[in-house]
C-alpha cells in the first residue's frame, strides 16, 4: 500500500515511517506546507503528486503552517485529502482540529502521543 505521511516534526514522522516500512508500505513523506508562505498545492486545491499517488494518508495536525498561524492550516489539507477519497489517519493534540467528527467514514483521530506501531495498524484498518 502507498502510504503519504505529512508531518513536520522529524521525530514522529521517522517513527511512523519506519513502523510502515517494516509492514512493507510504500511511504512518501512531506513536511507540509513550508516557508516563505506556508501554503501548498493541496492548500490552493491544485494537483499534487503526493496524494494523487496514494492509498492513504496519515497526517500530523501541528504542522510548522498550523505553530505559526500562517498560510495552510492541517484542518485544510485533511478536508482536502478527504474530498479526494482518501482515507485519512490524524494525529491530533486536543487543540489542533476544529470538530469534525471521528465518525466520518474513512477518518481516524488518534492523539499526537500515539505509538508508531499502533499508527502503521490505523493506516491497516483505514485503507
């Protein structure tokens, strides 16, 4: 499975991916929107290669966009992957997404603090 992980904090990010690289995924892995203006592709709506190649997304909701306040926020590229069809694992701190719901068919929340492997079972599960 193609797995795209976005997160700016390295240690998380390592952790999951190798967590999915052991289970053999497929990971490609973004840091998420970056300076000078913190906005993305996925942002603006436009193409990107990264989740158009995909199977499923885990993403990180303290992006560097979302600690600054500036250009994309996580909640905007979780909306967006979401009207792609992808499934979507978020990592989420108890103040890093407005209320979406955890019900939504294809969406798992699971708390920042989470453990990799416990991660790499919620990617299993959602795709």
């Amino acid at each position: 499975m193609k797995v795209l992980v976005v997160g700016y904090d390295q240690r998380v990010v390592d952790g999951i991916r190798s967590s999915l690289l052991d289970r053999g995924h497929d990971v490609t892995v973004c840091r998420g929107p970056c300076g000078p203006s913190y906005v993305c592709a996925g942002g603006r709506d436009k193409y990107c290669p990264f989740p158009a190649t995909s199977d499923v997304v885990v993403l990180d909701c303290h992006l560097e966009s979302d600690g600054l306040q500036l250009g994309t926020p996580s909640w905007h590229l979780l909306l967006h992957y979401r009207s792609l069809g992808l499934p979507v694992v978020a990592l989420a701190g108890p103040d890093d997404l407005p209320v979406l719901g955890t019900g939504n068919g294809g969406l798992v929340v699971l708390p920042r603090t989470t453990e990799a492997d416990a991660v790499a079972a919620a990617v299993a599960a959602a795709a």
